[in-house]
C-alpha cells in the first residue's frame, strides 16, 4: 500500500524467448472476503523460495500448505475444499522470466508447475493462485471452462470444470483466425461489458497460453484464446479460463 492507501500492483511482459517487452497484459485483485466453514473459495501468494507462502486465505477456515519437490514443480493442498464445477487460475509472479501453469488439481490439491521462459526448462518462481467452486464463486456475473481438448468446430466442455452464471449454454471450438489456430469458449447470455478474462495453460511442458479477445456475439459472450509452445509456435493446447464482468 502506498501513502494514499492506494493500491499499486507492477506488471512485467515478456517475448517467448524471456527478454523484456511491452504487451497488453490483464490485471484482476482478490482479497480475503471469506465466509469462514464455507469450502469453495481459496487463495495463495508464493514468492518463489522455500515453501513460505506470503499471504493465502480459505473460505473454509481450513490450512493452505505449498510443497516443493523439484525446481519448479510444486504442490498445494487446500484443506477442507472440495466441489464441482471448479476452477484454478495460476500467474506467475516475481521479476524473472517464467511462465507458471496448471499440471492437475483434483478437489484441493493443485499441482502447479513453472518454467524459465528463455530455456523452458523448470525453474522456482512466485504465483498467484486463485481456487473457485461455482457455489461461491464471485457476486460479479460470469464463468470458467475448461478447453483447448479438441479441434472440432464445437463441442461441450467438461461439466466438471464450467459453469456461467446466466445458467446458459457453454460452447467451445476451435478454428483459425489470422493463419493461427484460435480456441473459443462461449457462454451464453452473458455481456462484454466492464469486463475481463484470464487464462492458465494447463499441462507439464513449457508452453503458455493467453485470452485473445472477447466479445458479444448476439446475446452470447465469445472468449478467443490462443496458445503456444515455448517458442512461441501457436499450437492447441488444454486450458482453464476465467471470465466476469460488471
């Protein structure tokens, strides 16, 4: 917090090859507005070194744990969480070039993996981890999904991981957009407006993925992503995605 009691949060963007780069970039905050014996909400803060967590929060009043057992290669347990549809969003965080991903979550245990960017090699690195189940998921309007699992025109994603407040439809397909494989996910009824998207590649490897764009298509809202291998060759790839609006 500054002298004002404002908030400042510094953002850094890099090229697939690690080196410094100005790039559009999505920034969202959470704090600890938990409902504490209700499971469904957990956060963390990782600075990247041993396995002391900076700040971490559960909306069920249980311990938030982070293990490491090789570089980059890390596993978190959200006691007393649990639930479906769910999501997890993961950011790295920290001055380095690294990228930080998905590898599996099943209930409240998420394994989390990160990469150097230039070498795509595993290498320790800060995250942010955000952990929602549908029933307590934030008052704004919104979604998640799981996708980026097949190249069909359109399909339905896994029921286990997507929900959209409106109760619609979510739709998921891919097709190409500018000589690039693009995936979409879309949910029905709800808007674009004051809005933002956030994605995590979800796997072991060094590749990554990122919103495109996202906009109403008649009353539905479209999100396009685009994913990568570490060198930046676009490529379809698993992903989990995070949606709300205003």
């Amino acid at each position: 917090m500054g002298p004002t009691s404002e908030l400042e949060v510094y953002v850094r963007c890099f090229t697939p090859a690690g080196a410094p780069a100005d790039a559009r970039f999505v920034a969202s905050f959470v704090h600890d507005r938990r409902v504490t014996g209700v499971a469904g909400r957990a956060w963390l803060s990782f600075g990247g070194s041993g396995t002391t967590l900076r700040d971490s929060a559960s909306s069920s009043g249980g311990s938030v744990l982070l293990g490491r057992t090789a570089p980059g290669t890390y596993g978190i347990t959200l006691s007393g969480q649990g639930g479906t549809p769910s999501n997890v969003m993961v950011t790295a965080s920290g001055a380095g070039a690294t990228r930080c991903k998905l590898f599996s979550y099943s209930g409240g245990h998420v394994h989390v993996r990160c990469h150097d960017a230039a070498t795509g090699a595993l290498a320790d690195s800060g995250f942010e981890l955000t952990y929602t189940v549908a029933a307590t998921a934030p008052d704004a309007p919104g979604g998640f999904a799981y996708a980026g699992t097949s190249s069909a025109a359109s399909y339905t994603p896994n029921a286990s991981f997507a929900w959209s407040s409106s109760g619609g439809a979510r739709t998921a397909g891919e097709y190409t957009w500018g000589g690039l494989s693009t995936h979409h996910v879309t949910f029905a009824g709800l808007s674009s407006s004051r809005s933002h998207a956030h994605v995590t590649a979800y796997g072991s490897d060094a590749g990554y993925c990122k919103p495109h764009a996202w906009y109403n298509v008649g009353t539905d809202l479209r999100v396009n992503v685009r994913c990568f291998d570490a060198a930046g060759t676009a490529r379809r790839a698993p992903f989990a995605l995070a949606y709300f609006h205003r």
